[in-house]
C-alpha cells in the first residue's frame, strides 16, 4: 500500500481506505467528465503536483489552481529518500530526477571540533528499496517534471496566477472562490477540494482543524555557494549535521552547490539574517578560507513543528505542508506523510536531530554522541536507524494497521 501523503490522498480518493468515499460515483471516465465531478487542487507545490498525477493517472478529471503564475524555484526541499524515490518511480520521473540530482550512499553526525561522529551507510538497506541513497535533487525539478506531465493531459486543467480565497462544501460537493491576478472573482465546483496550499492553507481553515504544534525559535538561514567543502574536509559526507553548542550548522552537496543552513538569532529582521557580512561570517565559520564566499542563494525561514488535528473532512482533503510541518533536520517534511508518521516519526527525528545539534550541556551532548557511536558500529542498530529515519518502517507499520 502507498503511503506518502498524496499516494494516500490518492487511496482516499480511489475508495481503497475510505470506504464509503463517493468519488467512485464520479470515476466514470473522461467522456462523463464534468466541472461538477472534478477534483479541485489547490497549490502546485510538489504535493499538489503528485496529486494531480496520481488522479489523473485513475482517471479523474482535476483542476490544479496555483496563486504564483510560475512554478517557484526556491531553496527549499533538495532530500529525496528511498521509498519516495520508489514511489515516484510510478511517473517515470525517478530515472531523470537521479541523472541531475547526486546520489548520497553515507550521511553523517558530525561535531564542529572533534570531526565525523557517525556515518550512517544507505547500503545498508539495499533489501529493502530500489534505491538504498538518498538522492540529492532540489524539489523545483520534481515540480516541473510533474507540471509538463499534466500539461500534456486531457484531465487536467492548470489555473496558475488564481489564488484561492476560501472553500465549503455541502453533502454533494465543494466550491472554492478563486481571484486572479487582475482582481477578477469566480467560484469553481467540484466534486472534492485537496489542499495542499501549503502551511497557510486555506483548506485547513475551511476544514475548522486545529495546526497544533510549536514554532521554533530560530530562523532557518540556508545559502548555496559554489566552495566545494570536501576540499577542505576530505571526510565529510554529501550530507552532514555538524554539532556545536554555540552554532550547529547543516552542510549538504548537491549536483552543482553545496548548500549550508545554519540557525539565526529571531530577533533579526529579514535584511539583516541575509545580510551579505552575515552570510560571509557564518561560511568563514564553518570553514576559514582566504577569499569571501560565491554565494548563489539565500533564503531566511520561520520553522514550525506542527500537525493538523484532521486531514480528512467530508469532501476536503489536506495533504503535505498544509496538513503538517516539521523543521528540515533530517529532510522528512515532503517525504513524510501520514498523521501517525507525522507525530511518531518525523517530529520525534527532527526535534531529536535538533537536540543532538544544539544541546549545550557537555554530558548530553557526550551522551547523544556515544549513542550514535554504539548505533553504527551495530549492524542491526545501524539498519533499524536507517529503517526508521529513511521512513520505510513507519510506512510498514501504518500498512499493516488493519
Ligand atoms: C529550508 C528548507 C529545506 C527543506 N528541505 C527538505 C528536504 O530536504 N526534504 C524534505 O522532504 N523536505 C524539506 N523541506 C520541506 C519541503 O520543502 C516542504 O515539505 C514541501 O515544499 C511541501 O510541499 P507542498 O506542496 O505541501 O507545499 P508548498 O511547497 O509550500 O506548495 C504550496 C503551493 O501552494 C500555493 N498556494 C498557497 N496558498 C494558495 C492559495 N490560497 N491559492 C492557490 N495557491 C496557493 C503556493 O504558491 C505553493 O506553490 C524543506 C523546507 C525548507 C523550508
């Protein structure tokens, strides 16, 4: 059973989980098609855009409104993990994902002074998945791959440029108001409403859920730059958390940067976290060099760790960053998914993952430390971290719940 949260949506919508699920009325073929028995999607972000496939793939007629009139490129999700990698395989995109992403085998805990910690070897799950690595592939390259698939599809209709200003439903359907560019108004009906517009989404407000959860307090700075890390620290893996009580940073390589994150203080306005002394001061940091710093991009974020009290209700769905969020220690949130997931397994790893970066007290930090030292020199640890923090155990265990 798939369970990404738009595969989910999808097993939703194709009456496999939701039983009584009255889409199946609707699943008559395009020639009975009509704007009354359409799906509406709402935000063409990578879930929305998995979404639209995945139902047109059954047949159903959708339409994807996006308020941005592009599809954005910004520094955002660039981890893709194994059972993601497998589960996109079903759109032919997986192949051309890995030909312009960077295929990481090892990721590691790192500590600013003392070097590698752990390193954990995705190998280690070859059994397991067609693809034991995380792949490095910034998520705008997904999203377009999955806009030029609905582009060429007769069920599919892309309204971008219109933002959704609210949506309801009645026992038959759901209407969405929509205002373009130009000021222009209009109200669209559907047979059900997904939203996955994000963590402002509209549909989880028109849904009355609760986004129950805690901001964190720092803001997220991440930066690409064009240095190669690795010349400067041979050991380092393409993926790696380094921990310091002071300032924790996250180095990760993709195909043609490396990006770093590091955290800033929030009291900051926007200008100063990306100021460019700033910027340089925190790379120097990390690594002194002589030079300033190729900066290609940088983006401040406000992270939050929250999950909706429902997903589901009637005909309105929420799916990815509209239905939960977490901090992007660890690359859970567009691979994660489930509510059970969500709470059990992505918050935990990425709260624990945070700790284990910014913890200041010499004893805990020595004590993560051995931790994860005691759990890569165990082959069966060592695997069951992989299990758990690539997501294929909790996709398990939530298959097999009856
Ligand atoms: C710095 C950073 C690094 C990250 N790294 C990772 C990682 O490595 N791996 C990982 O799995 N996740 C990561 N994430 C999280 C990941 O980027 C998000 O989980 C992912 O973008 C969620 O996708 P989405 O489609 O649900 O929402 P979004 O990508 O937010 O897309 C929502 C879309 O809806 C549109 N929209 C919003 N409101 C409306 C409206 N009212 N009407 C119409 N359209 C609307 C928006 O314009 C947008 O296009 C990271 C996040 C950050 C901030």
């Amino acid at each position: 059973m798939d369970t990404c949260p738009v595969i989910r949506t999808a097993t939703y919508l194709s009456g496999q989980l939701y039983d009584d699920c009255p889409v199946r009325a609707v699943k008559e073929g395009p020639a009975t098609m009509s704007v009354t028995n359409r799906i509406l999607i709402i935000g063409a972000g990578p879930v929305g855009l998995v979404a639209a496939n995945l139902l047109v793939d059954e047949g159903l007629a959708v339409t994807l409104i996006e308020a941005s009139v592009d599809l954005p490129r910004d520094l955002r999700a660039s981890t893709f993990h194994p059972p993601t990698l497998d589960m996109l395989e079903r759109f032919g995109v997986t192949d051309s994902m890995i030909a312009q992403g960077l295929i990481c085998p090892t990721w590691q805990f790192r500590d600013r002074n003392e070097g590698a910690v752990a390193t954990f070897e995705l190998a280690r799950l070859g059994d397991e998945t067609r693809h034991p690595y995380r792949l490095q592939c910034e998520q705008w390259r997904l999203g377009e791959m999955l806009h030029a698939r609905l582009e060429r599809h007769p069920l599919a209709t892309l309204r971008f440029g219109c933002k959704a200003l609210g949506a309801r439903q009645n026992g038959s359907g759901v209407e969405v108001d929509l205002v373009d560019g130009d000021g222009t108004t209009e109200t669209l009906s559907g047979a059900f409403v997904i939203g996955s517009d994000g963590i402002g989404s509209v549909v989880r407000k028109a849904m009355g859920a609760e986004f129950e959860g805690q901001t964190i307090p720092e803001i997220f700075l991440t930066i690409s730059t064009t240095f190669d890390f690795s010349s400067a620290i041979p050991d380092i893996a393409n993926i790696s958390y380094i921990s310091d009580p002071q300032e924790w940073f996250v180095l990760i390589r993709t195909a043609s940067v490396w990006r770093a994150l590091f955290p800033v203080d929030s009291g900051l306005t926007d200008q100063e976290v990306t100021a460019p002394e700033r910027i340089e001061r925190l790379l120097q940091g990390a690594v002194a060099r002589p030079g300033s710093y190729e900066v290609r991009h940088r983006t401040a974020y406000r992270v939050h760790e929250r999950v909706a009290s429902r997903y589901v209700s009637g005909r309105m769905l929420i799916a990815g960053d509209a239905a939960h969020v977490n901090n992007p220690l660890g690359g859970m949130g567009l691979n994660g998914g489930r509510r059970k997931v969500a709470l059990d397994v992505v918050q935990q790893t990425t709260l624990r993952n945070r700790a284990m970066l910014n913890t200041r007290e010499p004893d805990a930090r020595a004590a993560y430390y051995a931790d994860l030292r005691r759990t890569v020199a165990d082959p069966q640890a060592h695997k069951a971290y992989l299990m758990r923090t690539s997501m294929i155990q909790s996709l398990r265990d939530v298959a097999s719940i009856p």
